[in-house]
C-alpha cells in the first residue's frame, strides 16, 4: 500500500504547546493541516480556523472551511484540552464540568462530525491526546484525569464500531510535557514529578507528536484501540 499523500489534518488546538508540534510535524511530512484556534490566528505557515470545541456550531463552521480549503479531514487529532486542578473538597460542580465538556465532550463532538466524512470515505485515523493521569489519577485533577481516561473508552468504542471502514482511533498518554500547561506547576510539584519519571526530564512536544504522526501513519493500519504512552516510563505497568 503506498502512502497517502498530502492528507487533510486537522489538530484541534495546533495554535499552540502540543498541538502545534503535532501540526508541524504533519506539516513537515506534506499533509494539508489544519489548526483550531480561539482567536489567537493560526502560526506562521498554518491553515487555522477560529474553533472553541465546546460549541457544536463553531465546530461544524470550522469542519466546513477546512474542507473547503483542504477536502474533508482524513486526519484528526483531537488534542484541546484543559486543566482547573483543585482538590475534591473544593472543586465546585462548574469547574468539573467545565474540563469534561472541553476535554471529553470536545472530542466527542469533533469526532462525530469528522466520521461522516471518514465513513464514506472508508478512510479515517483518530488520534486523541489523553495524559498519563487518566490511567493513574492524579490528585486535584479528578475533573482533569476523568476527562483523559474518558477518551480511552471513547477511542475503544469508536474502534469497534468503525473499524471495519478502516477507520482507526487511538490514544497517546503523554506525561509531563514542557509546555504553558505545565508551567503554571508550583516547582516543589515540578520537582516531585520529575523525581518519578525514571526518564528524568519532561518530554518535549516534538516527541509526543511523533507517536502521532506514527499512529496515523499507513504503517499504523492495524493499531486501533491502543494507548501509546509517551511518559518516561512514569506510567509503566497502565
Ligand atoms: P496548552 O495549554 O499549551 O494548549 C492547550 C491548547 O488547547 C491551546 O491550543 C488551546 O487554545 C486549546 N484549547 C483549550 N480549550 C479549548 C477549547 N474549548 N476549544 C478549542 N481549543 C481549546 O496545553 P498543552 O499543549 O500542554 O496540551 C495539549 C494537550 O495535551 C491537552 O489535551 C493536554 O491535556 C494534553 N497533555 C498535556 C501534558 C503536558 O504535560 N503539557 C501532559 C499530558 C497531556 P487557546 O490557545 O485558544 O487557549
């Protein structure tokens, strides 16, 4: 099977961090890409579309102009997401659903408006960005890690009901990653993290998008289902 050329991508939340690596790294092999972004405008280089995945609406519009621009998304990697980390005790019942709806309700909403396209196509690969937390939890981040381990079960379901269309979704758990998100760490929590990583550094964004690149890759055809961990050994054993 010779490769597909020149695919259309689309990275939800390639303006910036991870997502941005993962759109470059498409970018760089000559797929069509595609960013999301809420306002920022898409980096140097990129086709961006003004998205917020917690809106059906915005979501379906930016489907339209990526399809417009660059045929319908054979790629999509689902990679928005958020954090509001506080402990059980305090967390109120906005700031849970506020991080499902972003990380896991998001996802599922890009998704089933990429399928319609990758059903008649017979051609389809998904790639979700969960964390190493949603297999091992992490505390103040219940609203956080609920949300990663979700996209586990949505990537399992999602496999055995389309994979026969060849259509694929997988999972990559990255740990800790050196991006804004983690930044905002206290650095006696930076120090813990990196004392557990055996490792013994954050990953960088280049490396999660290469697990990426890979699963959507024609090599991949036959891996659909799984979580590709991109730790440091941090989740070994999950
Ligand atoms: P950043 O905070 O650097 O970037 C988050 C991205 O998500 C931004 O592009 C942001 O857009 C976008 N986004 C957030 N909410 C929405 C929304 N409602 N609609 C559309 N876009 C949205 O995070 P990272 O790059 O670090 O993280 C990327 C993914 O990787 C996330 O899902 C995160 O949970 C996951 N991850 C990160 C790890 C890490 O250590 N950094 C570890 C494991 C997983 P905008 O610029 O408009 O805010």
């Amino acid at each position: 099977m010779g490769r597909r050329m020149g695919r259309s991508v689309l990275v939800t939340g390639g303006n910036r961090g991870i997502g941005l690596a993962i759109a470059r790294a498409f970018s760089a092999q000559g797929d069509k890409v595609a960013v999301t972004h809420r306002g920022t405008a898409a980096p140097e280089g990129l086709f961006g579309v003004r998205c917020d995945v917690t809106d059906s609406a915005a979501v379906d519009a930016a489907f339209t102009e990526v399809e417009n621009a660059h045929g319908p998304v054979e790629v999509l990697v689902a990679n928005a997401g958020i954090t509001d980390d506080t402990l059980l005790m305090r967390m109120d019942e906005e700031q849970f659903t506020r991080v499902l709806d972003a990380n896991l309700t998001g996802a599922w909403r890009v998704t089933k408006r990429a399928t319609r396209n990758m059903l008649k196509a017979r051609f389809g690969r998904i790639v979700y960005i969960s964390s190493v937390v949603g297999l091992l939890g992490s505390p103040g981040q219940v609203n956080y890690a609920a949300s990663k381990a979700g996209l586990v079960g949505m990537a399992r379901s999602i496999a055995r009901e389309l994979g026969s269309r060849a259509i694929t979704a997988n999972v990559v758990a990255p740990g800790f990653v050196a991006t804004d998100m983690t930044e905002s760490l206290t650095e006696d929590r930076k120090k813990q993290i990196l004392a557990s990583v055996p490792a013994g550094r954050y990953a960088t964004p280049e490396e999660v998008a290469a697990a990426v690149t890979f699963l959507a890759s024609d090599s991949a055809a036959y891996i659909t289902g799984a979580i590709i961990p991109v730790d440091g050994g941090l989740g070994m054993g999950h």
